[in-house]
C-alpha cells in the first residue's frame, strides 16, 4: 500500500510540474532515486523485435541482433539524419562560404586587399540573400591564413560588420564600433595568434582565417562612392605598402547562394580543411567526420553516400523554408495584431536565450538573410542601428502570390532617423525579385509623394493600378514574393512598437 501510495504522489508531481512548469525545481540525484520505487532486473522493457518506421519495419533476433536488411535501413537513416542535420546547422557556414567564393569566382577578387563596391547600388541582377538597393556597399573577402596579421584602415563615416567563416560576429566598423564612427586602424589578428602586437592599432582576434567585411555609407553614387572608399585601406602587417584595388561591381551577376544538393558537402569539408581544428565544437565534427567530411583526408564518398548525401541536403533546404517562412516561434512575431516577423528572434546576434543556443533561430536568420552584427538585432541607442521587417502572407494567412494584387498602407511619420524602404523578394533565392524594375524598391530616400495625411500607399502585383505607377513594385506570376521594412536610425516610436505599418492586404 506504502509503495503504491509514493508513486501516485510522484506521478502527481510530475503531473503538477508539467502543468505548472514554475513548480519544478532542481533535485539531487539522491533525492531523484529515493522518490522512486525500487526495481528488479524484470522492470526493464526493451524495444520491440519489430520496430515499425517510415523507412520500413525493423527486425532484430535473438533479443537484439539486427537483420541485414535492417542494418542496412538504420545505417541508411542513421547517416541520412546526421547528414540533414549536418547541413542545417552549418547552413550560416555555408551561406559565408557561397559569398566568398562567389567574390573570388564572380567578381574577381584575388587578395584581401580589394575592396569589391556597389558604387551604383545593387540591383536585382546578382543573387545576394536579402540584399537591400539603397546603401553603398563596399565589401572585403579576408584570408588570414595567407596573409596573416591584417591591417584594416577605416574611413570616418562607414559602418558594418566583419563576420567569421561561421558568419559569427567578430567586430563592428563605424558608429557600432570602437572607433565611433571616427574611423581608425584595426589589426585583424588570426586564430591562435601568439605574436607581438603593435599599439596604435584596433585589435580585433579572428575565431576564423576567413572573414567577410560588409559596410555601408552614403556619399553618394558612382564616382563619389568610389573615391570614398578608396580611403578604406586593407594590407598585411608586414606589407604596409601594398595596394589595394577598388572595383564597382554594379549590375554584375553573382551568384553567392549556397547549393542545395550534395556540392553543399563538398563545401563542408573545403570549410573543416582549412578552418583551425577548433572553429566549430567536437560533436558537430564527429558528425560531419562520420560522413567522410574529416581535416586532413580527402572527402571521396562513394554512391550510397552521394545518394544520402544529395537527399540530405533537399532535406535541410525543405526545413530551411519552412523555418523561415512558417516560423513556429511564437517570438517571430513583431506584432500581435500583424503578420510581420523579425528574422533576429530573441534580439541576439549569438541567437542565445535563456542560456541555450536557438539553433532554429539561426537557421531562420541565414538561410535567408547576410550579416550578423548586434547593431541589427539589440535594442540599440534611439536613432542608431537599423531594424528590419519581414513578412510572407496578406493579412488573411495566405502567402503572398505574384499573379495577384495587393497593397501595403504605411501610416504617416515613420519614426526613422535617417531613412526606411520597402524591398521585395523571390522565396527560392531570398534575392532581389526580378522584374522589369532593376531596383524592386520603394522608400524616403526617393519617395514620389505621399497622400494627404502623410501615409503611404504601396501596391504590389502583375501591372499597376491607374494613376498608382509610381507606388507600384511588380511581382511575377507563378513566383511567391515578400517584402522587407527597413528602418535605418529607429526612433523611440518604432522601438516601443507604438508605430507600426499595416498588413498587406489582397485588393479583391
């Protein structure tokens, strides 16, 4: 009667805590064994010797053994999970690697030295994830292991982040950075880096030998984008004097997205090849080291592998996109009243919370968007840094469908410092939609006007509505589309969500 007693009053508590999570509390081993009844060796269940599954049923003998076949099924499965997973997590080093390859490959980059710059702005011709029309870009493409110690000369007015081949944060440039938006000379230095360090310098540690340099500034198009940026120096510690190279890549095609078949592997392991042994944690390299992908061997995956392994990766991009665009985060809503999402759940660009890494959270981030800087997803000083708002379906629920029309009511006095712009989208690539308008945006920068009240009318579909040209962005039947909100210098008003856009709405 005792024994049946304590364990309805464990069952209740267990039953208490799971209803009431803030009654369960922390206990030691010895009060965890003691609340039990005690047990023989008859009180152990195993798995059944038929086990029925997705992938067929399994079938073990002699109290364990598997069959052939059924060995053959679990190791299948077993390799096709860490397959899928293996490229899910590492979905951010894979997007970094697409970009830098892509400025070597598409754009010809050759050093560390050449600073790759939109001086026109980018149009919708290269495919970059999200990559916005209305900043002067000037990007770098790093390699410390070939040029060690580097020096990065800061103009006074840039801002943006160098990024690690993790596309973790490494340090801000600018008005986020240490040097305040003064500019100044940082010192990259690469992982495991033990020599002299100079003074006078802005030390930055690397956790990566490659690093991608993204800033922005606004002096203007063409040739003024270009001489401006000729003030952002990059050279080797030891080679105070070598030149750099300044391209306007405008209008060029590039594509830096990453594959969503089995060369995604062969990505992984040119990224464990050449990155130090440390950069990414031990369990995730067991599990890349179980699918051939291991420092210093080759990666020859014979045809079931390749099998596995391009099935894998059509896996990770189907939770890729439906992570992101029916997000089951209760924190991706902006609004509870709206349908637009942040991309940067839980406001922090490490993507912990609550002490655990959000792994779903910086998925969603990279399989569709580039940079990470805290600038972008903290709550920043009013009027700094810049905040962005995504959204999929209408106000109804129902994703967004370029063969129908839709508009967008932006309410007057949007709380921006410097300025906003409304950018859309293809879902596939998560670039620039392609249309008939190189720059598929609106925003304060250009705005052709606005109603009596202030607020602003966007309209979105095949054709424009008459007399509504200049406030329309076309989108293309049979394509899905999004928009992004971008605010640039938030205000109080946007911070406290007390201003807010409305829902885009299907014109029936």
């Amino acid at each position: 009667m005792k024994k049946k007693l304590l364990s309805m009053v464990v069952l209740l508590g267990s039953v208490l805590a799971l209803v009431n999570p803030a009654m369960a509390k922390d206990k030691t081993i010895f009060e965890l064994g003691a609340a039990e009844a005690k047990q023989t060796s008859k009180d152990f269940k195993p798995a059944p010797a038929q086990i029925k599954t997705d992938f067929g049923t399994l079938k073990f003998t002699g109290g364990g053994y598997p069959t052939k076949e059924t060995a053959q099924r679990v190791w299948d499965q077993m390799d096709l999970q860490r397959a899928t997973q293996a490229y899910y997590d590492l979905i951010p080093a894979l997007s970094m690697h697409g970009i830098l390859k892509a400025q070597v490959r598409d754009y010809g980059a050759r050093s560390s030295s050449e600073v790759l710059v939109f001086a026109d702005r980018m149009n919708s011709e290269p495919l970059w994830l999200t990559g916005n029309v209305d900043s002067i870009y000037a990007m770098l493409t790093i390699d410390l292991k070939k040029d060690g110690p580097l020096v990065i000369e800061v103009p006074p007015g840039v801002m943006g982040p160098l990024d690690d081949a993790y596309f973790r944060f490494v340090v801000d440039f600018g008005a986020t950075g240490p040097d305040k938006g003064k500019g100044g000379k940082y010192l990259l230095l690469p992982p495991g880096y033990d020599g002299t360090v100079p003074e006078g310098y802005l030390v930055v540690r690397s956790t990566s030998y490659r690093l991608w340099g993204l800033m922005r500034a606004n002096p203007g198009e063409g040739d003024k984008a270009m001489n401006y940026y000729r003030q952002l120096k990059v050279y080797p510690l030891d080679q105070p004097g070598r030149k750099g190279r300044y391209t306007n890549v405008t209008g060029l095609p590039l594509n830096s997205l990453a594959p969503e078949g089995i060369e995604a592997f062969q990505w992984l392991h040119e990224i464990i090849e050449h990155e130090p042994v440390d950069f990414i944690n031990k369990e995730l390299l067991g599990r890349l080291a179980a699918l051939g992908i291991e420092k210093g061997k080759p990666f020859n995956p014979d045809a079931r592998m390749q099998r596995i392994l391009e099935q894998a990766a059509k896996l990770a991009a189907a939770m890729g996109r439906t992570n992101a665009f029916d997000s089951r985060d209760p924190e991706a809503k902006v609004y509870p009243d709206r349908r637009w999402e942040t991309v940067f759940i839980g406001g922090s660009a490490a993507f912990v919370k609550r002490g655990y890494r959000n792994l779903d959270a910086r998925s969603l981030y990279h399989y569709g968007c580039i940079v990470n800087t805290p600038a972008m997803a903290a709550v920043m000083p009013e009027g700094v840094g810049s905040k962005y708002l995504f959204v999929y379906k209408d106000a109804d629920g129902k994703y967004l469908d370029g063969s129908k029309n839709y508009k967008l009511h932006i309410p007057p006095n949007v709380p921006v410092k410097d300025f906003w712009s409304v950018t859309i989208y293809e879902p596939a690539t998560r670039s620039q939609l392609q249309t008939s308008k190189e720059f598929p945006s609106i925003g304060s920068q250009a705005l052709p006007g606005t109603n009596p009240d202030g607020s602003i009318d966007i309209y979105f579909g095949p054709k424009p509505p008459k007399g509504k040209e200049k406030f329309w962005l076309e989108t293309v039947p049979g394509k899905g589309w999004f928009p992004v909100f971008r605010i640039y210098g938030p205000l109080k008003a946007y911070n406290d969500k007390s201003w807010k856009p409305d829902d885009v709405v299907l014109i029936k």
